[in-house]
C-alpha cells in the first residue's frame, strides 16, 4: 500500500453537550469558537487533514451547529467544495429511528448514525478526531508510521506536564515499541505524562466492524469502549506528536492557549509548519495605525481601526479600538467597537460588541472576564 | 434575461512601461496597490457597486496572473450565471488572427461578445485608475442627455494638461471640441477614459474605424473625434471625487500615500463603496514589543519587530529589530531586515533589504526627495545604500553613502 | 503545497476545419457531442478521474465559447484554491506577442505557467478525442520504466495508419522507432496524442526547438523524432479501450451513434468512471402519446411529439407531430417541424428543418448512405430535400427528390 | 421611485408543523418536497423572485430544514451567491430568549426573530410569501401595481372555482378598484372566488411597523393580526393573477397537481413564461430510452434508464425502469429502481427506493398510494 492520501478519509466528531466555554459556547459549538484572530478551532484540524492530501471529510455533529455550518459553508476554504468526496457536514437525523430526542451520548453511537457515509467512502484509512486539537500536524507522517508498524488502531499523544490546562483528558501507557499497553480516562492519579490527542489512525472497514460489534453490545464510547477492551486483541500503537498542540476544553485553557500564540515560535509553528491553516476569508481592508496607535506584543487582524494602545492582545477582524483606549492582555472579537478611553485588561469580549467611552473592564489572569456577543456596556 | 441594458468593457491589456520594474511581467491593471488590492479591484468595485454585472476585461501583454487574479470574478460579486465577469485576449478566427492594435480596436474585435448581450449603453473603462464612481449615476445623466455618448471628465491643474484628452463644452456640458494630449491645452477639463456610447452607435463608429487603414484605433485619438466631426451628440459628465493615474512609479507611490491620515484622501474603510479584492490567507500580523507602528496599513501575516511610519504594508512583510521605515510602500512578502534604514520608497514583491541597508535618503525633507525602487525579488546586500531605481543586473542612479 | 507532481497541458487551439460548418465560431474541443457534453469533457474527466488536479488549457482559435464554458472549473471540480484548470490563450510579452506557432510552441510559451507548479511529470493532452483512460496507470507505467517520455498508443487498422503517428517498440515496449503520418506504414501502434514527459527532459527539447528556425514546433513532427534521436528513453504505454478521434463530421457522428445500443461501444452511465460536463437548466423533457422513442439519447428540454430511432437529442430539441428521426444526432435547440423526415444526419444547434422537408435519403440502407449535416441556425424551408452538406449562403450537394 | 427590483426584497415563510403531505413530510419541510421531475417545491417562488430582479432574499425556516439546506446551498443555482445581499437561511435560534422550546406558532414571531435582517436589509420592499405556490409570475408587473396605487399592502390573489384542492385558504372580496373589502380565514360557506395567493407586497419600514405594534399586543399571524385588523385603516389592495396557480397542502393537492403539469400549455407556462425555473443541478447523463421502452404523455428528467412502458407519469432524476415494467399515473423520484414486470399505477414513490421484480402497486386516482424514502419492497 503505498503512501497516497488520497485513500485516507477525515472523520471530526464533535459531541460535546457541555458549554465548555461558558459564554462563548453557550449558542456555538466549542469547534466554532473564534481563536487567533482570524481562525475557529475547527481551522487547524481541517487544515491539517487538507494540508496532506486528505479530499473526504465528515464532520459528525450534535447540536448547535449553526454557526459551524455558516462557518465552513461548502467548503471552499479548505478546498473540499467538490463534486466528489469533499466535505460533509451531518448532523443527527430527528425522526431517523422514531424517537423524539435525538441527542446521543457517544462519540461512535453519533458515528453510527450516519453509517451510510462511512460505508459509501471508498478511502481505506480513518483519520479519526474526537476532540478538534490546536496544533500544525503533519498527517502523512503518522500514517507512514501506522503503515509501517501495521497498527490496527494508531493513537497520537504528546508528553505534557500535566500542567497545562486539563479537563477530561485520556492517558496512556507505551511500552518500548510504542505499543499501547494502557489507557486510562480521567484518572485521579496521574502515572503517565502521556496524554492522548483525541486523534486516531485506523482502517475504515475495521472501524465500522468493531464499531457494530461494540454498539451491539451496549458500547457508545471510542476509547472506553473501543480501544481499552480490545488492547490485547488488536495492535494498537502509539504516535508521539512533538510539536505544539492544546486541547481546548475550559475557558481558562482556551484563555492560556490565545495567550501563548503571542510567542512568535509558537505562532510560527502553528500557522506554517506543514501547510497554511485555512478559514472562512472576508474581504476587509488592511488594519488602520492612526498617529496616536500604540501597540505591543499583539495579534491583530485585518480590517481593524486603531488609535488607542494595545499590549499583550489578540484583535480579531474589524475591531476598532478608540483614542486613549487601553487594551492589555485581552481578546477582542470581530467587529467589537471600543470607544474612547475604554480600558480592559484579562477580558474575553464576544463580537459584535460596543463598550462605551471610559468604560473599564477587568478579570483576573487566571480568571478572565467574558463579554458575550452582541453585549452593549 | 440575456439581455443587458449596460455592459462594461475595460481595457486592461497595456503594459504600462512607465512603472518599469514593477510591470516587467505583469499586467498593469494588475500591479499591486494600497496593502492588499491590485489596481483593477478599483474599477471593478465600481462596476459592482453600480449595479453593472457584466463586465469584459480586455487582456493582452502578460495576462497570466490577471487571469488567475480575476477567475471568475468571485471576489467581486461578478461570478454570475448570466452576464459576470469574461476575460477576452486576443484569438483567432477563421480568417487569421489578429492583436489588439489600440484600445478601440480591442473593444471591435469583441463585438461578438457584445453581440450575445445585446446591450443598450457600453461602458468602456480603464484598468488603471484608483477611484471610486457610481457609474450609474454617469448612465442617469447620459440618458437624460439623450446622449449617443458621454464622457466623464474632472478638472486637472492647467499645467498637467496636455498629458489629458481636454474638452471645450457649452453650458449644457455638450462636448464642443476634444484634444487628445493637446499641446496648448484651452482649458483644464479631462477625459478620466470612463466612456458611455449607445451601443449601436459605437457598433457604427468601431466598424467605421476599422476599415481606416490610417486609424490607430485608439478612442480617444480616433473614435471621439470622428464622432465629434460627425456631429453627434456628446457630453462631459463632471466627477469631482478622488480620481488617480497611477501609471507612473510616482503618482503610483502617491496614491499609496493618499490612503493614509492626516490627508485621508481615499478612504479604503467607506462600507457604502466596498472595495473588493481576493483575499489572501495570511495569520494575523503580529507586533512585537520592540516595534512602533504609526500612520500606517498593515496587513496579515506581516511581523514587525522595527518601526514603521507613514507606510502601506501588504501581507507578509517583515520589518526586523532596529529597522526604520519612514514613507514607503512595502509589496507583499518583501523584508527590511535588521537595522536597515528605507525613506519614500516603493519595495518591489518578496524583495530583501539586508541588514543595515539604506533605501533613499536619510536626512533630506520629504518633499525635495525623490523617489527609490527596489524592483521585484531583488536582494539589496548588507550595508549597501540605494537611491534611485534599483533592478536586477544594474544599479541605475545609485549613490553610495559610505 | 504549491509544487505539483504531475500536471497536463491540453491542447485546445485547433479550429478543426474539417468539422466544416461546426467549428466556424468554435473551437473544436467546444464542439458539442452525445447529448450533453462537449468534447473537451471527456479529456477533462479523465483528469480528474485520473487523480490530476491542474490543467493548463491552451486555446487559440475562437476561444470565448471554450473559455466561458471551462470557466474556472467547477462542473470538473476543477476550481481548486490550489491548480486547477487554468485557460492560457496567446499572449504579449515584453519583447512583443507571438501566436502559438505549433503544438510543442504552444507549451514552451507556457514554460513560466509550468514553472509555477514544479513539477516532476507533463501529460500533454489533445482536447479532441473521446475515451476514458486512466492516466495515473500511465504515469506509473512511465515511472516504472525510468522514462524520458511515454507515448500512449492503439491499435488501428492498418488501412487507416498513414493517417497517424506510427510506432515501433522493442518487447519491453520502448520505442524504436517513430514516423508522423508515414505513407508505408511499417505497423499499426498509433500514437493517441497522450504523451507524459519528465519536466525537465521536455523542458530541455522545448527551448532546443525554440531555437531551431526550421521547426515546425510540433510535438509529433519535431520534438519526438528529436528525442528519439538524442537517445531518449521512450516507451509506447499501450491502450485497449473505446477511442476516437472526432476530427471529421462522419467520426463525430459514428462516435454519437456508439453510445447507442445494442452496441453500446461507449457506456455514459459508468458510476465509476463519470464524464462531468456543464449541466444547462431545462425543464424535464416532456414525451406526447402521439409520440414513439427507441433507442435514443434524449437530454431535458426536449418536446416529443413524433418519433424518434437510433438518436442522440440535445436539450431543448423539439420533434413535431408526425416528423420521423433515424440515426441523427440533433443539436441543442434544433427543432423538427411536423411531417418532416430525417435520416442518418447531424442537424446543427439551433437549426429548423420544417415542416415535411427531407434531409438524407429516406428508404437506402444505412450502411450506404452518406452523412447530411445541416449546420447551425440554418432554416431549411418547408418542403425542402437536403443530401450533403447544407450552410447558410448556399447548398452543398442538394438533391431535391421532388 | 423607479421601477428598480434592486429595491425589493423577498421574504418567503414556512411556518407548516404538520406533515402536510403524509410520508413526504415526514423528514422534509413542504418547501423541499420534490415536485415535476426535477424541481423542489421553493424553486418556483425563489425563481420569480430572481426572475424579476430581486437579490436579496430571506428563507425564515422553523424545523426539518435539512433538506431544505441541502438543497438551496449557498444559493449559486438561484444566482444568490453574493457578498452583499444574497440568499438567507433564517432558522430561529435557541436559547435567543432563554426559551427552551423554540417552536412558533405564527408567521410574523418567525420573521420578528430575525427582526436584524429586516433592519439591516436596504430594500424599500418586501415581497412577502406565507406559503411557496407553484406559478410562473411576474412581479415586476405585481411591483408596478402596487405603486400606481400607492398601496399600503398589495395582496395577490387568483380566481378559483374552489374545486381544486383547497386546505387552509384566505378567500377575499374587493371593491372595483381592486381595495379590498373583506378578508376571510377558512370559512365554512365560501362567498367569493378570490382566493388569496399568500403572497404580499409592504413597505419593509411598514411592515417592521405594524409588525411590531401586532405582536406587542398579542398578534402573531400576518393575516389574521395585520391585515384583517387594518383593513380600515391602510390602503390594502387586491391584484389579480391571471395565470397558472396551485397552493399545494395536501397530498391529494401534491397529486393533482403534479398530474397537471403532463398538460403542455400548463407546464410550458409553469417552465417558461417569465423566465427559467432555476433548481439544484446535478451531474447526470441524458436519459437512455432502450428498443423496449415505450413512453406516453410524460414528463422524464436526464439520468433515466428506460426499458418498459410509462403513461401519464413523472419520472425524477435517475429513475430505472426495467424491461415489462409498466408505469401509469405515477410519480417516481430520484435514482429509484423499478426492477423487471414492475407494475405501478396512482403510485407515488419517494427518493431511493427499490421494487423488486414483478411486484404490483396501485393507488386509486383521488386517493395515491404513498411509498417512503429509501423503502426496498
């Protein structure tokens, strides 16, 4: 078999029920929470399925995704508008099986729902992803590696402190040759720095025949019920992923994360390493520096109006930041209006907001201040 | 619904020898301009934003990256499923083929494309012009005229004159006498080369032209004199907006300079007269602490470590630690590295200014300097000062500081 | 992601004169063919089917249909952000503008468009002939045999070989030798025009032939013969399936009569294998009770009102009462007006036969009647018999039986 | 003001819960109902609608839009794919008052939802329709006519014998000069023979007026709340259309009217008379009718395969027909297989079903047998 990305499909399953992000996921899924200035969290793991090849795409979905469908459209950003394969959005079908409620808890049973796409996609591998994770992967090295060691089942992972921001996280154990020897879910003790990145490698039809046979006895989880009982019987390996990547799964990790594009390495790495990250684009013009601007250590989009001083921030598309305005350690959404004297330090402002002159805003750094969408002070 | 009341032709096909290294192998009309835009955004914009949305572009000298900037018009609301944006180069017909021997000419060979729409008015433009007009307004006036055809003209300073067609018209704005590029110029009332015609009398006319052997079939210098002699009815429509020829290195650097404060003579931001273009995917620019950005544009995935004033910046520009950069226009991709010194300047795609470098004069008022160039790609060496034109192979008017 | 390994060029510029009264206003690859598609469609599906993702199309002759037709690719899938199809007409350079001189020019004008994409392998392509073929078994063919050039190649009849460029090939395939059209042809391994160079041996020999003043410039008369020469590693990828060269009215024909049953030579409806075209808007087609259709291709738009045998209708053909059609290919929009009688025959886009007119012989036999092409917008008047060619302006060979 | 339809914009609302049409409801709205071989039912009303001029266009949905999505897209095939304006998608958004149940009963709540799209719309005009009717109208005349009589709202309506498929309907009575007089909701003894076509033309600063004062005392119907209450009080005009009309809510309604377009004068009007009806297209070879097959008065869509006999019926996209199958009066949609010696008659079959050989089916005339989507008999 040889290296073609062409015979490897995408398959991003967004479950999540939880505002995770308080306000900022209380009407979007987490996948569409606006981050880096111009991107959504689901930009990087599409971007890197396209940077390498892949052309077929599902995004699994639940509920609020309005806003992810506005966002990724036909496709056409990621160059996955095609007639054949391309991108697929699906959402659960109300009525499918008579039931009333149709939301599901588990990633496979969402899967499940939409069998029909898997079994008429003609690639032979699964890039599986259950979490949209923040980094800038290049996909055909795992799959060489996969291949190479004839995996059943590849898990990447990354070796982490256990510091950075954690939430529901899955650990496993490698022995010497990378093989899986133990996976645990939210562990109270933690025995491995090594966290699983919700990403998997694995052969489409063995995916869907372990998928019946676990939901057909009571299963609805990958890990829990897909990967933990089968460790002895399938070979399933892991991927040490060593560059830069962060699941995003509470406000202060998603406040962290933003913080740390400001590291020029980071942000290189994550904006070129293998390919560009791709998004919905918008025509606006280049951002506007007036006499009185003032900026420092700052991320900023297009389309902003800038008079006032900005330090250690991220400014998305069309903010516009008024004279002695100050914005310090802050993220400011699109098109989000701050007028004269305004001053915020450890907010999170939702977009489509206006703050009014002199207004002062201020959270902890540990603990930031969110301003929902739409928000008029 | 084939049917078209108004279809535009612009003429994009020149060269524009005038702006030397920056069109070497590039289509004028498609020669960057103000951060993010290639000239020809503007006209387009303006078709779009005045309701027409048909519109042909005639191409000819290095139409590759034009063709592909334009594709099917996406960016401008122009890919439609009747009508929209078409690119016309020149072909071959049974009998042979022919170039685009003048602009008048260009537009004959296309009347076939014409043909399909079966358009009342056409309205022939430029591609190389920065301005923003509502051309519908300019068909309002030419209908109320009962016009066969309309010419839209803004006043000029008297002494740039004669490089203009200049008009003479009576009180009801009829155009009374048209000198193309007069030497001796009786007023100061400019063809902007923005041209309204009936299309069945310019059908006429371009027929007429093209069996002249003598013509050079050229509007201006041809069909609207011939149409004058031949007593048509014609008129100026006045524009008093914001209206640049950019087909010069230095009107080209000024226009870029009009965009930014305290002058503000063209406002990119206006949300009732879009400026459309195709927008590149770039990562949110970044500024460093060490940098100082005032009065400027600045675009995405532009990484500023220096200082920046008084300039435009496309996408993708670095400026590196202790770098100035006073006045200048810096083309997408192109880096001033560490410690150089650039003052009114434009800076060609993806050129490199190495360390310490100087790019125009450092200590001279603004308004006495003139203008350096560092063309396409060129790599300008450590510690080296330039001042002048800057191209590969040569140095033209370079003087050494050191 | 820019670099690409394999890209076609397909030669679309030829007028294709012996289409005759088809190919006055078009090109050749836009002629329209089997119901729905024009001819390019089947060269550009087998691209996309083929897993190539960027095609140069270069066009020259009457290009405005072909050029909004391909438009930026969609109905291919072949708008890509990055390749895709991209149309490249003649164009001005610098040192003044050239018209594609041969097949080999053609290319080597569009050296700095292939530069763009570096890449490993070139597919030159014609835009005329209909098959399916699977280029990346070719390419892995070539790759396999360490080539400099493979030449894709079919059998034909041997009667028939003089008309093509003939091969010889030692066992393993690799050709020996290679004559363009030879009048004693030696075998009859003919080359179909699909050829896969290395990038940078084709470059080699296309900027040699540049410089050769006696070149005709033509991939088979000049630049493979020159290779064979020089020593070139050349091998002959042989081809089995349905091909067909629709360069005269009487192949275009056959081949529209080879979709038809119970031969079926050509399958439209291979799911694995789909011919993509642009898909035109039109209503379902509506079939009368006075009406009888057999054996036919019948596309949306269509009114039946007669009968119909053995043909393929474009859309929005009309087919009045009591007119009777046997093995016509009819064109979009033609109509067939009531009592009229039409046999083996191609009846032009948007042509009327009306009412009780005869166009071909109505009671010879198949095999022995020649073709009649009614060419298109032609108005045959009621009553009118027509055998042979028919064009505006006067008729060809028309025998009139009453 | 000039007759400029860049200065109208339409509003189409589907308000429907029920399952209008039994099994072809059931998962789809009324508006995406397939409807004449190729078509969904919207592409009528949204064609008239870029037909005349109109570029600006708002679809409030409430549920079972999916198919409805699927099949508009961005709008391309309606030439609605634009930057500025274009074509809308307006479902309602939960939790946007803190309601957990988001069903609405009443077409002005719908469109007060989204009151922003109004508000920021620029048209003077609303071309506002309460139910998708099949026809082929002109409303640049319906447009002119409004102006010459300054009306407030111009209501359209057509003549009908009240034989044809009723359900809900509006009858109205107009004086001579068209000012309408009386308006009645599905009364029991029917007085008039004009019947409303649920289609409006208002101000949209008007409508945004009036709306608001309804439902800020309790309105919540365009009809019964506006019209009828301002009946005195605004200048509401009647304009009778002339052509070919049919309001389908029923699925008898669905049949008949389906059956009408094997009339030639009927769809050629339907099709034609003011401009092309524009739908989704897909990538389908011409039909291929075999030496067996043998069709009468029917309307057949590109991509069938057809080897038996076919009388007064409507064949979609794809459809086969095996050799002695024998289909009448029926309508078959896309890509359903009807395998050797099938025999159909007053049948209607959904999307991807499959009959198996020789298997009968029969409906009566008034009263249709119904086969759901993707059923294998």
């Amino acid at each position: 078999m040889s290296l073609n990305m062409n015979n490897v499909m995408g398959v991003i399953i967004l479950t999540e029920r939880k505002d995770k992000l308080k306000e900022l996921t209380l009407n979007r899924a987490l996948a569409a929470v606006p981050f880096g200035a111009r991107y959504r969290i689901i930009d990087f793991a599409l971007s890197n399925l396209v940077n390498a090849g892949v052309r077929n795409v599902g995004v699994f979905v639940q509920e609020k995704y309005r806003s992810l469908m506005d966002h990724l459209g036909i496709g056409k950003e990621w160059d996955l508008n095609r007639q054949r394969d391309g991108l697929f959005i699906l959402p659960p079908e109300k009525y499918a099986d008579g039931s009333t409620s149709w939301l599901l808890n588990g990633d496979i049973l969402l899967l499940r729902r939409h069998l029909d796409y898997l079994l008429r996609s003609k690639q032979e591998y699964v890039i599986l992803m259950t979490n949209p994770i923040i980094w800038n992967v290049n996909f055909t090295t795992v799959l060489k590696d996969h291949l190479d060691k004839q995996a059943d089942i590849t898990i990447v992972y990354h070796l982490t402190d256990h510091q950075n921001c954690l939430g529901t996280f899955t650990e496993i154990n490698t022995d010497r040759q990378e093989k899986i020897t133990a996976v645990k879910v939210n562990p109270l003790i933690n025995q491995s720095s090594k966290l699983s990145l919700d990403t998997f490698i694995i052969g489409r039809k063995k995916l869907m025949e372990i998928m019946d046979s676990s939901i057909s006895t009571g299963g609805s989880d990958f890990v829990r019920d897909i990967i933990i009982p089968n460790l002895d019987k399938l070979l399933i390996y892991g991927y040490q992923f060593e560059g830069y990547a962060r699941k995003i799964n509470s406000l202060e990790c998603y406040y962290k994360t933003s913080m740390e594009l400001l590291n020029p390495k980071i942000s290189k790495e994550l904006f070129y390493a293998n390919g560009p990250i791709y998004t919905k684009v918008k025509n606006e013009p280049p951002a506007i520096y007036t006499k009185t601007a003032e900026v420092k250590n700052s991320l900023i989009a297009n389309g902003c109006i800038i008079k006032g001083r900005i330090e250690n921030s991220i400014l998305f598309r069309g903010v516009k930041v008024g004279q002695n305005a100050v914005v310090k350690n802050s993220i400011v959404m699109q098109k989000t209006e701050l007028d004269y004297g305004v001053s915020l330090e450890n907010v999170i402002i939702d977009k489509d907001c206006f703050i009014s002159a002199e207004k002062k805003l201020m959270g902890a750094a540990s603990y930031p201040l969110v301003i929902s969408k739409k928000t008029q002070l | 619904m084939n049917k078209k009341e108004c279809i535009a032709m612009l003429l994009a096909g020149g060269q524009g020898t005038r702006l030397g290294v920056l069109t070497k192998k590039l289509a004028k009309p498609a020669v960057p301009f103000g951060g993010k835009y290639r000239i020809i955004d503007f006209t387009l914009s303006n078709c779009v934003n005045s309701g027409i949305d048909t519109v042909g572009v005639l191409t000819q000298f290095q139409p590759l990256q034009l063709h592909s900037y334009i594709g099917i018009g996406g960016p401008w609301d122009l890919d439609r499923e009747r009508g929209g944006v078409m690119v016309l180069p020149p072909f071959v017909r049974s009998d042979g083929g022919q170039w685009y021997k003048g602009t008048a000419n260009a537009v004959y060979q296309n009347l076939g494309y014409l043909e399909t729409y079966q358009p009342e008015y056409v309205l022939v433009l430029s591609g190389d012009h920065v301005y923003k007009m509502d051309y519908g307004k300019m068909l309002e006036f030419h209908k109320n005229n009962n016009a066969s055809a309309t010419i839209a003209v803004i006043e000029v300073p008297i002494e740039e004159a004669s490089r203009f067609g200049i008009m003479n018209t009576d009180s009801d704005k009829k155009i009374i006498d048209f000198e193309e590029k007069p030497k001796q110029p009786k007023n100061n009332l400019a063809s902007m080369g923005v041209y309204i015609f009936n299309y069945d009398v310019l059908k006429k006319y371009l027929e007429e032209d093209a069996n002249d052997p003598g013509s050079s079939n050229d509007f201006g210098k041809n069909i609207i004199p011939k149409m004058l002699i031949s007593g048509e009815r014609m008129f100026a429509y006045p524009f008093d907006g914001y209206w640049k020829d950019v087909g010069t290195l230095e009107s080209l650097w000024e226009a870029n300079m009009d965009l930014l404060g305290p002058k503000h003579k063209f406002d990119l931001y206006d949300r009732n007269w879009r400026v459309y273009s195709v927008n590149p995917n770039q990562p949110p620019h970044y500024i460093a602490s060490s940098s100082k950005v005032e009065n400027s544009l600045v675009n995405e995935g532009c990484l500023i470590y220096g200082e920046c004033f008084n300039s435009v910046l496309f996408p993708g520009v670095y400026i590196g630690k202790g770098a100035k950069v006073y006045d200048a226009v810096i083309m997408l991709g192109a880096k001033i590295l560490e410690g150089a010194f650039v003052r009114k300047a434009i800076i060609g795609t993806n050129a490199v200014i190495s360390e310490n470098c100087l790019i125009g004069q450092k200590d001279i008022l603004l308004q006495e300097t003139p203008l350096t160039v560092v063309g396409d790609d060129e790599v300008v060496a450590p510690g080296l000062s330039v001042f002048g034109i800057h191209e590969r192979g040569g140095l033209k008017n370079v003087f050494k500081y050191e």
